[in-house]
C-alpha cells in the first residue's frame, strides 16, 4: 500500500459505537431485512413458474426465522450491557 492510502485510513475502527460481535449483528440485520423487502416481489416476478415461487416463499420463510433469531441475541446482548 502506497503511505497516502496508509494515512487515509490509519484511523478507521479507532472510535466504536459497540464492539465488533454487535455490529455484526447490527450489519447482519440490516442485510436480512433489505433482502425481507424483495422476496414478495420475486414470487410475484416468478408468476407461472411454481417452483420457482415455492422456492422463493421457502427463502422467505427461512429468512423469517433467521431474523427472529437474530432479533432474539440482540435483546440477549443489550441485556448484557453490550450495546
């Protein structure tokens, strides 16, 4: 790496708002529930094509849980005092 792009960003992750396992959590949220907002609209792009629509509905249900779980260790974790 070339010193000024060094300098550019020596400091990046000096200042945290939580540490690194909750903002996981934080960032893995943030993902799942972008992807929560599309999964309506591919069943209805995959009109005609069942298996397609069965495949998207099971996604959705899927990542249905993996929110609920992730929710679920977040409270764990602001219980804790972490965030």
């Amino acid at each position: 790496m070339t010193l000024a792009k060094e300098t550019k960003y020596e400091h990046i992750g000096e200042t945290r708002g939580c540490q690194d396992h909750d903002h996981d959590l934080v960032h893995e949220m943030s993902r799942r529930l972008d992807a929560m907002w599309r999964y309506d609209q591919y069943i209805a792009n995959a009109d005609g094509h069942s298996e397609l629509q069965d495949f998207w509905r099971e996604v959705k249900s899927q990542e249905t849980g993996n929110i609920q779980k992730i929710k679920e260790l977040m409270q764990q974790e602001i219980e804790k005092g972490c965030f």
